[in-house]
C-alpha cells in the first residue's frame, strides 16, 4: 500500500502512502484531507471576492447590466490568456511538440455539455 517517490532535489527517498499528493517536486506533501481542506479555502476566498470590484465600480456610478458584461469580458479575457499560458507550458513540457502540447490540453465535451451549459449561461 506505500509507495516510493523520488527527486532529483532530495537525497532521501520520501515514503508516502496512496492517499497523499506530492507537490512542487516533493517539497510539499499533503494528504487528501489537506489538499481538500486547502481547496475549499481557496474556493470561498476566490467566490467570496469576485463581487468586490462591484463595490468600487458602484462609488464611481457603475453597476447592473454595464458591470456585468464588463466583468464577464474580462473574465473571458483571462480564460484565454490562461488557456494560451496551458499550452506554452505544455510545448515547453513537451519539447516544442505542437501537436502532443495541444493533446495535452483538457478535453472541451461540448457535445455532452454544450445544453447544461448554455442553460447555466441564461441564469
């Protein structure tokens, strides 16, 4: 049920059991439990400050419909720029291989989410 992990970084062998995560090439290990733990700090604080530029936006006499789209070009805006970041670090992984770079990238599914997400969308 162990398992060995090694790293060019470590002089020792690290014993981890199945349920833990090695991170940043061993420098970090964290168990299940933590990394759901983390995950869900990160996930209220992220949710829990998206409406804060409303805040600024609504003291200079923006707000509503105007806010809205701008926040959602925005967020579009770094979707792709993430996406593009993906894959030069994917091309970089994969030696300047365009095609195993673009094959590593998440799949999209639309033909099973196309309809859950355009009914998302409207709300």
């Amino acid at each position: 049920s162990d398992y060995t992990a090694t790293n060019k970084d470590m002089s020792d062998a690290v014993a981890i059991d199945r349920d833990s995560i090695i991170l940043f090439k061993g420098r970090m290990v964290l168990t299940r439990r933590q990394m759901g733990i983390l995950g869900a700090v990160f996930n209220g604080t992220w949710g829990g400050t998206n409406l804060i530029p409303l805040h600024y936006a609504k003291a200079e006499g923006y707000g509503g419909a105007a806010y809205v789209i701008s926040f959602a070009c925005g967020s579009m805006l770094v979707l792709v720029v993430m996406w593009f970041l993906r894959y030069l670090y994917n091309l970089y992984r994969f030696d300047g291989s365009h095609r195993e770079a673009y094959g590593a990238l998440p799949s999209f599914h639309l033909r099973q989410m196309w309809l859950p997400g355009m009914l998302s969308g409207t709300l």
